[in-house]
C-alpha cells in the first residue's frame, strides 16, 4: 500500500514534463530537404515539366515551316521519242524549274498563327512550373503535418502511459475505480492507432513528394523545419487583378484567342487563288533550242462550299477561344477569392490555436490532473481535458499545413510569389 501511494504521485510530477516537445526517434532519421531546395529540384528534373518545356520548344520551331515557300520542283520531260528509253532521239527534252507561290499574305498570316500557338505554349509551360512547385508544397506541407502529428502523438503516448501508471497506481491503493484503469489503457491503445494512421499518411505525403521530384520510392527525406505563418500583404483584390491578367493560364488563353483571329483571317483568304511559276529550257533535236514559261493559278471559286465551311470552322474556333479566355479568367479570379479566403482563416486560426486555446488547454489539463491526484475530481476529467489537448495541438500543426497548401495554391494563381 505504501508503495502504491509512493509511485502515484511520483507519476502525477512526471506527467507535466511529457507536455514538453521531444525529438524523433533516432531510427527514424532521414536526410533533411528545405522546401525551398525540394522546388527548385522539381523543377529541374520534374517529368510533367519537362514535357512542357519540350512541347513549347518544339513549337517555337513550327512558324519557321509554315512561313516559307514549298520546296521548289525540278522536272524533266521527253517529247516524241520514237522507242522506249531512247531519250537522246526524243524530238524535245524539257528541263524545267517550278516554284509554288500562295496568295500574297497567306504565309504571313500562317507564320504569325504558329508563332501565337509557341508563345501559348510558353506561356503553358510556365503554368506547369507553377503547378509543380504549389503540388510540391503541398506534399511537403501534409509531410511536415505528419511528421509534427506524429511527434506529438508518441509525446501524448507516453503521457498515456503515464496517467495509465498513476491510476493503476491508485487504483492499487484503493484510492480510484478499476473504469479508471481501463479508460487510461483505452486511450494509450487508440494513441496506438493513431500512430499507424499518421504513419501512412507520412508514407503517402513523402510518396507524392518523390514522384515530384522524379526520385525512386524508396528515396527517404523529412522535412527541415515548422513552416512560418504570416499574413499575406497584399489585399485579395489586387491578387485578384493580377491573376486575371498575368497568370500564365490566362496569358495562353488570351494568346489563343489572337491565334484563333489570326487563323480567321487567313481562312478568308482561301477564296483567293495561289499560283505556280515554271521556267522551262527546251532542248530540241534538229531545231531551234529555246525556253518556255508557265503560270498555274487555282480556281477556288468552284469548289465554294469547303471554303465556306473553313470560315464556318474558324469563326466557331475563334468564338471558342474567347470563351475559354473568359473561363479562364473566372476561374483565377474564383481561385484568388477562395484560396485567399482559406489561407486566412487557417493563419487566423493557428494563432488562436497557439496562442490562446492551447496555454488555456494546458491549464485545464494540469489543473484536472491536480485534482484527481488529490481526489477532487474523477479520471473521466482528466481524459476530457487530455484529448482535447492532444486535438488542439495536432490542430495547430494542422492549420500551419493548410496555409502553406493553401498560399502555394494562391501563388500558382496569381503567377508569382506573394509576400
């Protein structure tokens, strides 16, 4: 009996000191990767980026093919040869240069459409870094959540267990119920549980984080560091208006519609013939060499219906691009508002969170610990106030995690890094 009442209270000034942060376990050590140092890696090395950058590249080569001239032809004709294969007594050799030459304006209005459709595609390759660096914050922000939850769980664990030592202990002593015992080992097993969830979703956030940066699955890293919380310092409206003209998504979309235009105009211009220029040297047997000339022009105006059809297409195309550009803009401006929105309320509420909910928490928990230590109060209490410290500590890791999820998705938004 008298070391029953010796180890409970012996347990109860344990208990505080486990409120305290304490570093991961030593087996669990992994080389350590900056946020700043998992971005730039991404976008150096990332496949969809990559892609991007290729796709653009290629584009960038096309107006050079579709602005110049057909390749000229060279032909050679034999006329009136007496026998098969006999060229050299052919009455006339024809050997003739010719050159296909579209309507004056044409190849102009194709080059400016191809160079509209690289600079679109630029501008995409741009939103894909974009895109990348905010989905590799946001992998990097759950796997910081992770590891923090996961920190303060085992911490929680063994506070558990020792609120599980103390009512064991007094329960020995006759001084709590058995129920007391049993709700301290119920909460130490669901921490247990806990565990393993958290553990997976710091499998799952790293597995994202290396498919990112096109490492292999078994790469290991954790990350370096709490994220910062600050407020953003530029109003949302001004967010808003730089999102609806700058981001590359919006720039592509717009580039697109000046494509579309372009291609208008040029399919217009399909009602007006092109034309072939051949120059001709005649070689002929027993007479007079001498030189020929021919001029080949279309007739475009038979066959009206297809080209009609082609304006048909392009106006559609064109009015196409237009919507997408105004789609393209709501869904940045809805984007800025929505992002902004969340951002902020989960900065608002990491500082409740941390600087008033959780000094508050603490306070109820050691005074309800007090109290059961002295008999004043029952352990049901002491849980209550247990979880829902544990709750508002994982809360707060957790909101920090949604700003920067939430602020990555804003930057990739507006086009540019916020202050």
């Amino acid at each position: 009996m008298t070391r029953a009442r010796w180890t409970a209270p012996r347990a109860m000034l344990l208990i505080p000191a486990l409120l305290l942060p304490f570093p991961a376990h030593a087996g669990e050590e992994a080389p350590v990767l900056p946020l700043d140092a998992a971005v730039a890696e991404a976008l150096r090395v990332n496949p969809e980026v990559q892609a991007a950058e290729h796709a653009w590249r290629a584009a960038a080569h096309i107006p050079k093919q579709v602005s110049g001239l057909d390749d000229p032809t060279l032909s050679y004709e034999s006329w009136n040869t007496p026998n098969a294969l006999t060229f050299d007594r052919a009455e006339s050799n024809i050997y003739s240069v010719g050159q296909k030459i579209p309507f004056p304006g044409k190849l102009g209005l194709r080059g400016k459409a191809a160079r509209l459709s690289a600079e679109a595609e630029e501008q995409r390759f741009a939103q894909k870094r974009l895109e990348v660096a905010a989905k590799v914050t946001a992998a990097y922000a759950d796997l910081v959540q992770a590891e923090r939850d996961l920190e303060i769980v085992r911490r929680y664990r063994e506070l558990a267990r020792a609120l599980s030592d103390s009512a064991r202990a007094r329960y020995e002593a006759g001084e709590a119920a058995q129920q007391d015992v049993i709700q301290a080992d119920l909460a130490r097993t669901r921490l247990e549980t806990e565990l393993n969830d958290l553990d997976e979703t710091r499998i799952g956030a790293l597995a994202r984080l290396n498919a990112l940066l096109d490492r292999p699955q078994a790469s290991a890293a954790r990350a370096s560091a709490d994220l910062p919380v600050k407020p953003i310092a530029v109003p949302v409206e001004a967010l808003e208006a730089r999102a609806t003209e700058q981001r590359p998504a919006v720039r592509a979309a717009s580039l697109e519609v000046d494509r579309a235009e372009t291609e208008q105009r040029l399919a217009r211009r399909r009602y007006l013939p092109d034309f072939e220029v051949r120059g001709s040297r005649w070689v002929n047997r027993g007479a007079d060499d001498g030189y020929g000339a021919m001029l080949v022009v279309n007739v475009p105006w038979v066959w009206r219906g297809k080209h009609d059809a082609a304006n048909a297409e392009a106006r559609e195309r064109a009015r196409g691009a237009q919507a997408m550009l105004r789609s393209e803009r709501n869904v940045a401006a809805g984007g800025v508002r929505e992002l902004y929105a969340r951002a902020d309320r989960a900065r608002r509420n990491a500082d409740i969170v941390r600087t008033a909910l959780l000094p508050q928490a603490r306070l109820a928990f050691e005074s309800s610990l007090a109290g059961y230590g002295v008999g004043e109060n029952d352990f049901p209490s002491v849980l209550d106030t247990f979880e829902g410290l544990l709750y508002l500590e994982t809360q707060a890791v957790n909101e920090v995690a949604a700003f920067h999820r939430s602020r990555a998705g804003l930057e990739e938004m507006v086009g540019e890094p916020i202050p």
